[in-house]
C-alpha cells in the first residue's frame, strides 16, 4: 500500500483538568492521501478539532497529546524537535480556522501577515518578491482589489473577505495538507458556498490534501472523497462519501444524517435522542449505546472494534461484526 | 489622523474651562480673608478698602471669575498672597524640578514595569513571576511615605535623602515613585499579555511557524502594550503634576511641594493655580495617551478620523 500522506495513528490526546482526565482523543487513526479531501463529522465535543490540534501542535495547557504515532509524508511529526516540526507548519501543513474574525492580528495589515508566512519559511526571498507572491495568492483566492486591501487591517475587511485572507495565507506556501476546522461555521451560506467552492478550486488545481473539519454533512457531500465519522474521542465509521451516503452504517451517523433537516418534509426534525456524554464519565461498552435504538445488551459491557463491513468501509458497531450485519430495520 | 487629533485638542478647552471655574468657586466659598493671611490682623481700614478696591475683592464672584479667567488665558494665574510673587513664575521655577524626578522615574517604571511583566507572562507561575509580582505589590500596595521613610533610613549616610542640588538626590525619591509605577506597570503588562495570547490570532501565529519568541514579540506584545500605553500616559501626568508626599518627604521644591505650601498658608491664588496647572497637565497626558493610542491601534484610527 503507498504511504499516506498524513498518517493518524492511535492517537491519545488527554486534557488533564482538575476534575480527572478527559480524553478528548481516545485512540484515533485517520489517514489522509495526497490530494485527497478527507472529512471529519462529528458533534461539537467530539474531539475533531483536538485532533487537528494536536497534529499542529497548537493543543493548549493542558492539553497533552500523550500516546499514538503521526507520520507526514513519511516522517514522525511526534517524534520531531519543535524546531523542525515549525519547518513543516505553515508551509508543508497549514490550518485555517474556524473563526475568521479573530483569526488575524488587528494591528497588523493582513498583506503582512500573508507576506510573514513567505518570508520565514523562504529564507532567500526579498520583501518585495514575498509582497508578489502574496499579491498573486490575494488574487489567488479571489480577493477583489488585491493592491488595496494588502495593505488594510482585518478590521476593515468582511467576515468572507477575512476567511480568504487565511486561505491564502495558508496556501501561499504551497502546502501538501490543508486543515480546515470547520470553515465556513461562522459564515452566512451565500459565502458559504463561495468560500468552500474556492476550496475544491484550489485543491483540484494545486493538488492539496485537505482534511476538513465539520459537522455539516452537506459540507461532506460536497467537497470530501472520504469521510471519518467521530463520536466521543473515537472515531465510529470511515469509509468513502459515496458509500457512507448510499449504505450508512454506524446508527450514530445514521442519527446525524437523518437530523439534517429536509426542505419537502413536513415532519417534525428528528433528532438523537439523549446527550453527548461527559467526557469526564464515559459509558462502559460502546460510547454511543445510551442513545442508540439498536442497542443491545452486549453493548452496554463490551467497546466494539472497527469492522469491515464492506471493503474500505470500517463501522464500530456490533451490528458489523460478521460483514455486512444484520439488516437494521 | 489630523482631523482627529484636533477634535481631541478641541474637546478639551471645555473640560479646562469647566475645571477653572469648578475650582474658582470652591476657593471662593472657603472661609477666611485674603487680605488678613496677607498682612495680619492689624491692618488699617482704609488701607484694606483701597486694596480690596485693587484686586477685585469687592465684585461679585462670577465677576471675578470673569477677570481671573481673562488673566489666566495671557498666562496670569495672579499673585501669591504670601510669597507675593506671580504664581505662574512660581509654579514655572518648582516644575522643571518636578519635571525631572517625573522623567527619571517614569523611565525607571518602564525599564523594569514592562520587561518583568512580559517575563512574569511567559514564565508564568514560575520562580521569576512570582519574585516579580512579589515586588510589583509591595510597589503598588505600600504607600510612598513608608516606602520613602523606609529608603531615607536605610540610605542615610550613603545618598542624599533630602533637599535638590544635585542629580544623586534625584535617586530616592524617583526609586520610590519609579517602584509605584513599575509595579503598576509590570502587572498590567503581565495581564494583558497572558490575556492576548488566548486569543485567536496567537493560534494563527503559532500555526504559521513561527517560534515562540517571534510570536511574543511580533504578535502579542503590540497588541497587549495597548492598555499599558494609556497607563503609562497617565502615571507620566500624574508624575509631572506634582508628587505630593514624595516631594514633602523628600524637600523637592517642585509644584507638589508648592501645593502644599500653598495650603499650610491658605494662599488662595497659589493653590488655585497649581490645582489648574495639575489639571491641564492630566488632560494633556489623556490626549497624549489617545493620540499614542490611535497610533498604535489602526482600529481607533479609523473610527475617529478619515
């Protein structure tokens, strides 16, 4: 098999709070090919953005990656000196988040903050070289009047306007992989539906991997080959975005699709029943069996494994255990 | 930019006006006879009526008021009744004393306030922040004639501990005001700094690449001196007003001292003007810190002006 170019593999990251250990990442393995779009779906809580913050290194105090293994492009990132991992961010893997009002620096013009990028990780490119290219990436990423606004504080920019700021900010390097920790959330739809269309251009055009961090499934459908579905630290289905949609198999994803609400419809909106659980007092069994309605007496005592249940479709659910399981009804 | 620092500069001829006139009428309505603090009790009567005559004593006060505030505009603030000099010559021989010891310890403020905030953030709960923060109470909570009676014992014999003649007895007295404000100084710029790099573009910074220090210096620290800034403006106005104790306990002819001269001897016009002289170097410092401020800070800048 070729090697992925980024490779997830078991990771743990805890935060270790006052309170008692919570494991927001509780043995995730993920893996992202080059060029590939990868989603990550999951409710708020579900340790998604954890785990791309610990691939990135940004995990605050006290947050800890504490067990597993990332390799990009072949080399171990939790094995590097911080040194080197800063090399790779920003240039090799870069993010972009979900807030884009917060995201950059109010006293800096946002040109500079393209332009910083280049220049720190291109030790020979003059100023004026970096200010071109970070021109070219405005235009890039389809900022109208790219001369002006290189010059303007994010203050004076929109909400759309700032999330192409970060975009070309994290493509102006060329990056392999691209993190994206729900990008859009913060955007009304209509920019939306640009922001993620100039996604899918850039990664069709550049050849980016991206990993998109979300938990609209409509986002998936859209813009992901792949998809991993996270539920509580684990993640509880992974298979193609064409398989998934066609065939779904895990009952939690099966809960969120049916939860996305449906223009014809006149039904009231169904939604999961019961709460996230704590992170703090996880269910024994499987974590998702107090709201499941497949739930069998089995699940409350054992953690089910990742079946196959179809080649390259992997489901934690009992139900999977020998292939393509029973029927659900 | 320009429009909005004139607006600034125009918006405080008011504010000036209304604190002359705010500390005209209560010197007014103060019990007791200038004319007696001037000459004693035994006076004449005619030759009170010819002087009350001369200065206006008699007018009603908003009269007076008329007249002080026409002198005051040429830079007359009037006579001191008991040193029977100008007090604007007064008050222009104490300042640049007071003027010195204001710049020595601001600068002494910032030198230690701001490098050992920034370091009490980044090493945060570690040995050094809790030295730093130790000092920077002490500075903040112990007041300035302690800390000052304190110094006066520990250096006597060693440095000057009174009097204005030569710069070494500059070094107590701006140690203890420089201490207040260093403390000052230092837990605001610890705060705030810790505060800035919660924030998100801090995360951005950091997942561009780069180093921890690049990060503090180039991203967080503009952005957290913005508090910092307005306080250091207005210690620095303060300072230049006069400092009171520090200026008593330490002999400093400067106008903190002459304030308190002026209240020993119930001089009227002398405390009048130093008060106003305090005042319009305060709302200097405010308009010096908001122009600083919208230097700094493109937000500001915007909304005010353009």
């Amino acid at each position: 098999m070729e090697e992925a170019l980024l490779r997830i593999q078991d990771l743990h990251t805890t935060f270790y709070t006052r309170d008692g250990l919570v494991r927001a990442v509780d043995g995730v393995t993920i893996a992202i090919n080059a060029g590939e779009s990868v989603g990550i779906v999951g409710e708020s809580g579900c340790g998604k953005s954890m785990t791309a913050m610990s691939v990135m290194g940004l995990l605050k105090k006290p947050g800890k990656v504490d067990g597993g293994k990332i390799f990009f492009d072949g080399r171990e990132l939790t094995a590097m000196p911080p040194g080197e991992k800063r090399r790779l961010m920003g240039n090799k893997i870069s993010m972009i988040f979900q807030e884009p009002m917060t995201s950059l620096n109010p006293v800096i013009t946002v040109g500079k903050q393209v332009r910083e990028a280049l220049l720190l990780h291109n030790r020979h490119m003059s100023r004026a070289q970096a200010k071109e290219r970070a021109l070219q990436a405005f235009e890039l990423v389809g900022i109208p009047d790219a001369k002006k606004r290189y010059g303007e504080y994010p203050h004076q920019l929109s909400g759309g306007l700032r999330q192409r700021v970060m975009i070309a900010m994290a493509m102006v390097c060329g990056p392999g992989l691209l993190i994206a920790d729900e990008p859009t959330t913060a955007l009304d739809v209509t920019i939306e539906a640009q922001i993620l269309h100039l996604m899918k251009d850039l990664q069709e055009e550049k050849g980016t991997a991206v990993m998109m961090i979300t938990h609209n499934l409509g986002v998936v459908a859209q813009f992901c080959h792949r998809l991993y579905v996270m539920y509580a630290g684990k993640v509880m289905e992974s298979g193609t975005v064409k398989e998934i949609f066609a065939d779904v198999g895990h009952p939690y994803t099966e809960g969120l699709m049916r939860s996305v609400p449906d223009m014809e419809s006149k039904e009231r909106l169904y939604n999961i029943r019961g709460m996230v659980p704590s992170m703090l007092h996880l269910p024994k069994g499987c974590r998702f069996c107090p709201r499941c309605q497949y739930s069998m007496a089995r699940c409350f005592e054992e953690e089910p494994e990742m079946y196959e249940a179809s080649p390259g479709h992997f489901v934690r659910c009992f139900l999977y255990e020998q292939g393509k399981g029973e029927e659900m009804p | 930019m320009l429009k909005y620092i004139t607006k600034r500069i125009l918006v405080t001829i008011p504010v000036l006006i209304g604190v002359v006139f705010l500390i005209f009428v209560m010197l007014s309505v103060v019990p007791g006879d200038p004319l007696t603090v001037m000459m004693g009790e035994k006076v004449k009567v005619d030759v009170i009526e010819r002087l009350s005559e001369a200065m206006h004593l008699n007018d009603p006060w908003y009269v007076r008021f008329g007249w002080y505030l026409w002198d005051a505009l040429h830079g007359d603030l009037g006579t001191s009744y008991k040193l029977m000099r100008s007090v604007s010559s007064l008050i222009a021989n104490a300042f640049p004393k007071t003027l010195m010891l204001a710049v020595t310890a601001a600068a002494l403020s910032w030198i230690i306030g701001i490098p050992a905030g920034i370091i009490s953030a980044i090493k945060k709960n570690s040995l050094a922040d809790h030295l730093f923060m130790g000092f920077a109470l002490c500075g903040v909570s112990v007041p300035a004639f302690s800390v000052g009676m304190v110094l006066q014992n520990m250096f006597n014999g060693i440095l000057p501990v009174s009097g204005f003649s030569s710069p070494k007895h500059l070094i107590l007295p701006a140690l203890v005001l420089g201490w207040n404000a260093a403390g000052t100084i230092a837990r605001l710029t610890r705060s705030s700094l810790l505060e800035v790099l919660e924030d998100d573009y801090i995360r951005t910074a950091r997942a561009k690449g780069l180093a921890p220090v690049s990060v503090i210096l180039g991203h967080a620290l503009k952005n957290s001196l913005l508090p910092v800034i307005t306080m250091m403006a207005i210690q620095v106005s303060s300072l230049l007003s006069g400092a009171v104790i520090t200026e008593t306990l330490f002999s400093i002819p400067g106008v903190g001292r002459l304030a308190v001269d002026a209240i020993n001897s119930r001089d009227m016009p002398l405390l009048q003007g130093t008060v106003i002289f305090t005042t319009a170097v305060i709302i200097g410092g405010n308009l010096a810190a908001d122009i600083l401020y919208s230097v700094v800070d493109p937000r500001i800048r915007v909304e005010g002006g353009k």
